[in-house]
C-alpha cells in the first residue's frame, strides 16, 4: 500500500511542473535589430521600427474582436 502511495505521489509532483521559457523572442529580437539599423543610419520609418511590438497586439485585438461578435451572432434569444 505505501508503494503505491509513494508512486502516486510521484506521479502528482511531476505532473505539477510548470515549464517557462525566458528569452526575447523574434518580435523583440526583430525591434532590437530594425532600432539599431535605425540609430545607425538606415532610411526606415519608426512606425515599421516599432512594428514588431505593434502588429501581434493589433492582430491579438483583431482576433478577439472578430471571436466576440462570431459568438455574439451565435446565440439566440
């Protein structure tokens, strides 16, 4: 019995491991790169500088807002 407690109590712990992953990621990684062509010299405008940190939370509203009305023209009264 305490064997399979133990083994239980194994497999819980283990299934509780959270995994988080830490870096800049290519949006991030795409800014620092078009600010220092920027800040070097480069013809590029601010707006497509700053692009990168722009567009997904653009695109992230988008989404949502194109989700809430699916759902809102799916109910019925």
């Amino acid at each position: 019995m305490r064997l399979i407690q133990k083994l239980l109590n194994l497999y819980i712990s283990m299934s509780n491991k959270v995994i988080v992953r830490n870096g800049i990621g290519f949006p991030g990684l795409l800014f620092i790169v078009l600010l220092v062509c920027k800040l070097f010299g480069a013809n590029i405008g601010w707006l497509w500088v700053f692009a990168p940190l722009w567009i997904p939370l653009v695109l992230t509203i988008l989404f949502v807002i194109i989700f809430a009305l699916y759902c809102f023209t799916q109910m019925k009264f």
